[in-house]
C-alpha cells in the first residue's frame, strides 16, 4: 500500500487544470461562471446579473429571491502547465513559429462561458471589427439568385436519390448568421483571451511546472491535521499537489506520427544524440516546444553563406502549409510532400457541422450506437490534414514564383544521409481519374455538370477554377502535381513511368516532418497510475469516457480536448470543443458539489434534459 504524502493546505485545491491553453481556460472560466449561456436565456442573464447585485436581501416573508450557484473561486483552482505560469503559453508559441496572422475558426469559437457571441461583443466593445477576416462564400450572401436557384434545383434532385435527411452536400446556412462568420486576428483573439483571464480573475492560478504523475488516493494535510480523498500530482520539479476534481486538458499530445523509422528519433538517447537528430529532422512537436527553431539553423547558415539548400516539409495539413509559406519568405528553397491529394476546406471538418444545421449532424452522432461508429464518423467528418483558401492560394503563388514545389500522392520510401545531407527515395502513386477534382464530401453528383468543362485538364489548379469551386460554397480536394521543382527534385510526372507508382530521390539539408500527433491515452505517461489502477476501454487511442467526459461514473477525473472526442465529436479538439467540453464538466463539477436541491438546480436540470415539468409536478 502507497504511503499517504504529507502536503500543506497551500498545495490543496478544489480542482487542478492539467494544461493552461485554450481548453483549460475554457474550464477555469466556465468553473467561475454561475450563469452560463449553454443554461441561460439572455433574459434570464439580465435577471440573474441584478438578483446577484442583491445578494442576500430578503422579501418580507423571509424568502430569499435568489440563491448564489455554487461556482469556484479562483483561489480554489490551479492550472499546472509545462510551457509557461499564464494562459496560452504553447499556443502562442505555435502562432508565433508559424507566423499566423489571423485564425482558421470563426467568430463563434471562444473559451468565453458566459456567451456565444462574446468575441464579436467584445470587437464591438473594443473598437476592432477592422482585425476580423471575413470568410467568403460560406454564408451564401455573395450568391445570386439565379446561383441559388440553380443550387436548390439541383440539390432536390439529388436529395432524391439520398439514403438519409444526413446526406452531405451544399451548405444551408443561415442569412442571419453572417456576422459571425469572419475570422479574429491573431493579436485580438489573444487579447480576448486575456480578457477572460481579467474577468474571472485567473492570473494567479496558472503555475509552470510539468506534470509527471497522477494518482488518486488519501492525503494528509499536516498544517491542519486533515484527511482528503483526491488526486495526488507530482510535477517535474518534486512538488506534490492534490484537488478533489483533476480535469486533463493536455491538448494535442499523443504518438508522434513519423514517415519513416530512419526520421523518429530514439526515445531513451541522451541529449547529446537527441540534438544530433534534430540537427537534420524534426516533428512539429519539437518547433512548438522550442527544441528546434524554424526555419532550422542548418539550413539559414547555408542560406547566409550563399550555398544552396533545400527543405523538406513533410505534410498536408495547414500547418505544413504555414511553415512553408515562412520558409518561402525567408527565401529557403521548399519541396512540400503530401501523400495524397490537397485538400482545400474553410474548417478542419466540414461546413455543415458549423453552419445552419449543425445540430443534425452532432444528434445524428450522438446516436450512434457505438464508439467504432463514432470514430469512423470523425474520421469521415475531418479527413485528414487540409489547408484553408488562403493559404492554398499563397502555396500556389509560391509555386508559380519557383520557391516551392509540391509532389502529391508522394511518400518517403527510404532515406540516408550522405555528407552531411539527406537523400531520400520518393515513391509516388499515380492518383485515379475520379480523384483528380472532387468534393470533400461523397456527393459528388451536385458538381458534375459544372466540373466536366474543367476536369479535362487539371496539371494545375488555376485561381479562376478556384473561384468557381468557392462560388457554388463548397469544399474541394485538388491533385495536381506542381510543374515546378527545385534543382535537387525529379519529376515525378516526367519520369512517363506506366507503373502505378514511380521512384524518384530527392536531396535535402533539413527534413520537418508537419504529420501530427495520433491519439495515445495508454501512451500518456503521466496517466500510467490511473490507468493501471482504473482501466478503461479505449478505441483508436480515445479514453470511453461517459457523457459528462467523466473516467467513469466513481473517479472524479474529467477529461477535455481531443481526448473527448468520441463524446463531444469531430469539432472536439477545436475551440468550439473546448467550450462545449467546459460546459458539460463544468456543469457536472458544481451539480456534485451543489448540496440540497433548490430552484437553481432545478431549472438546470431541466436545461440539460434531466428532467421535465411531469417531475416537477410529481416532487409537488
């Protein structure tokens, strides 16, 4: 049996935050908020803000009107993270590497629990609606009606044909929802942020420090001779924490996805060889943790002395897209590597699980019967790595300058390194007539017509192809192979193989593989006591947690971000993720800490469909 660890009462909290970025602020802002606008009617808020200013007067019958929810102090809450002692420290280091200048989600993503269009209130409030981004052609108010017509005919003809009422397509959204639609700036969305951080008083709540351990047992607080059942945490500095309620909002961390054995690096070498290793590759993971500065150093010296040099980006996500357009910049020669085809989308998924009908789509996940059916969905939903237009349209005009070269349908067959140098060997399969343009959704009878005057030559994707693709307000996958290469690249289309796939090698100074983190709860070291003491099902590397992202029905342990993705579903490891895992923890925590039932309880229940009026009049 562990022996109980002896902590002082300064080290004892309510609840701890594994992880301060934009899921563990959405947690700690939604623990301190008593009137959240997933419960609450703006009325209802207005309401509640004024009984709230007189708290604790009574009528004259000696009722009390209005009875305060039981939300967290700040003093109560504490946010362990391993990168900085304040809110978004990883993901500003992320934007700041990547040099993002405005972000992919939309105005209605934010961490703020108290209401939905906080962020476009607040450009309002602040005087910065000229820091928004509009997203085009996903409202539809661009089309006319001629367009609209034509759209709706054809998508009645289709609908024919359709299995389901879920069948994806054209997007309907709604008109009114217009505003929302742009994107926040990089500065403001980190400045609203900080806002949060104000409002709710959470500055002092975030300490850096990693965690390295969870466990869940007695403690003994010796200043005040005290026994409490809660989470023991130890971080990597020997500091021992404990909370009644642990949430794990670790973000993005998993399995690293390498393209080849050769590239990963071993995990038990010493820093020496490690740093050897990242002298000539390395994942996104080690840019973002500071490891690696990007662009690399290897290939600036280079650069400086006027030798040439080439980089290698491994991915066909927007990040890769990103890091590549700051290598193009900084005038560093780039080849771009894709295993597929390029995928163009506004979001990381698809329109309709942001737009009018988004609540078909999330009910018709929740009623999946089981998780396999939920993973296949996500997988459905997001479809791997896809870049947005503009970034697509920068990309292209890199190419067009002879900076970048991209070769889709392009994998790393084998690679060594030769004098200081990368060699690697390129296996390229040719894609299917079918895939040569098609939607990122399975109807493709809704283009047809439109897509067969085009379809006839696509070497390349032109910017008038583009614009007529984003007039009809749907998402694309293009596979072009560029026509331009760099001086160390074989064509891949020149080499008139007949095979299906064709080799080439490639020479290279620097390799940064941007093919992100699988899921990996069993690979999460610091929730090897738990797991081994609480097992729970697993199913493509997310914990089977129950409905309010709890570990199970008796363990206090919730858990949000990507990890709650087969609760929450594909928009989980997004901001609107991390504002609807808040709502459901948030509300889980306060109701079990909330004591004898009242009308505050009540009207919560009924909020989240646990109960209804036929209850009511039963208790009466």
């Amino acid at each position: 049996m562990a022996p109980v660890p002896d902590i002082l009462s300064d080290n004892f909290f309510e609840v701890i935050i594994v992880g301060g970025g934009t899921c563990g602020l959405a947690v700690a802002a939604r623990l301190c908020e008593n009137t959240p606008a997933a419960v609450f009617t703006d009325d209802e808020h207005q309401r509640f803000h004024w009984l709230r200013q007189r708290n604790g007067r009574q009528m004259k019958n000696g009722k009390r009107q209005y009875e305060s929810a039981s939300q967290l102090k700040p003093h109560e809450i504490l946010v362990l993270d391993a990168v900085a002692d304040r809110f978004m420290g990883q993901w500003d280091a992320q934007f700041g590497a990547c040099q993002i200048p405005h972000l992919r989600s939309p105005m209605f993503f934010h961490p703020d629990p108290g209401n939905i269009d906080a962020m476009v209130a607040w450009a309002h409030q602040t005087g910065r609606e000229s820091e928004l981004k509009e997203i085009p052609n996903v409202v539809g108010r661009e089309l006319s009606k001629h367009q609209q017509k034509r759209m709706r005919r054809k998508s009645s003809s289709a609908s024919r044909n359709a299995s389901s009422h879920d069948r994806p397509g054209i997007v309907d959204v709604n008109m009114r929802e217009w505003r929302d639609y742009y994107r926040p700036s990089t500065p403001f969305f980190c400045d609203f942020c900080q806002s949060l951080v104000q409002r709710y008083n959470l500055g002092d709540c975030v300490r850096k420090d990693e965690v390295v351990s969870i466990c869940y047992g007695d403690v003994h607080i010796f200043d005040k001779g005290m026994h409490e059942t809660g989470f023991i945490v130890t971080t990597s500095s020997g500091k021992i924490y404990a909370a009644k309620v642990c949430v794990v909002a670790s973000g993005h961390r998993g399995r690293i996805n390498f393209p080849l054995p050769v590239l990963r690096p071993v995990l038990d070498q010493v820093d020496e060889e490690m740093q050897s290793f990242l002298d000539h590759t390395c994942h996104t993971t080690h840019i973002f943790s500071g490891a690696v500065r990007f662009p690399p150093a290897a290939v600036e010296k280079r650069i400086s002395q006027r030798t040439p040099a080439h980089l290698v980006i491994v991915g066909g996500g927007l990040t890769s897209a990103q890091l590549a357009h700051v290598a193009c910049m900084r005038g560093i020669p780039t080849t771009l590597l894709l295993r597929g085809p390029e995928k163009i989308k506004h979001f990381d998924f698809h329109l309709d699980w942001v737009t009018k009908y988004k609540n078909v789509k999330k009910a018709s996940f929740y009623q999946l019967d089981s998780d396999y059916e939920r993973l296949q969905l996500m997988a459905d939903a997001r479809e791997g790595g896809s870049v947005n237009p503009e970034y697509h349209m920068l990309l292209k005009k890199h190419c067009a300058a002879g900076r970048l070269s991209m070769l889709k349908y392009t994998t790393i067959d084998a690679a060594e390194m030769v004098d200081g140098r990368w060699k690697l060997r390129l296996k390229a399969a040719k894609p299917s007539t079918s895939d040569e343009v098609k939607p990122c959704t399975s109807d493709t009878s809704i283009l047809s017509s439109d897509m067969n005057s085009v379809t006839s030559d696509m070497n390349s994707v032109t910017s008038e192809m583009t614009e007529k693709i984003a007039a009809l307000n749907i998402e694309y996958v293009s596979s072009d192979i560029s026509s331009t290469q760099s001086s160390d690249n074989v064509s891949l289309d020149e080499m008139g193989a007949e095979d299906d796939d064709t080799e080439s090698w490639l020479s290279a100074d620097y390799v940064c593989c941007a093919t992100g983190v699988s899921p990996d709860i069993e690979g999460l070291e610091f929730m090897r006591p738990i797991l081994n003491e609480f097992p729970i099902d697993v199913v493509g590397g997310f914990p089977c947690l129950t409905e309010h992202l709890q570990w199970n029905e008796d363990l206090p342990l919730y858990m949000v971000g990507k990890n709650a993705s087969l609760r929450i579903g594909p928009t989980s490891a997004n901001l609107d993720g991390a504002r609807l895992g808040a709502e459901r923890v948030g509300w889980k925590i306060q109701n079990d800490r909330r004591g004898a039932s009242n009308s505050l309880d009540t009207r919560l229940e009924m909020a989240a469909n646990n109960m209804n009026w036929y209850n009511i009049l039963q208790e009466a």
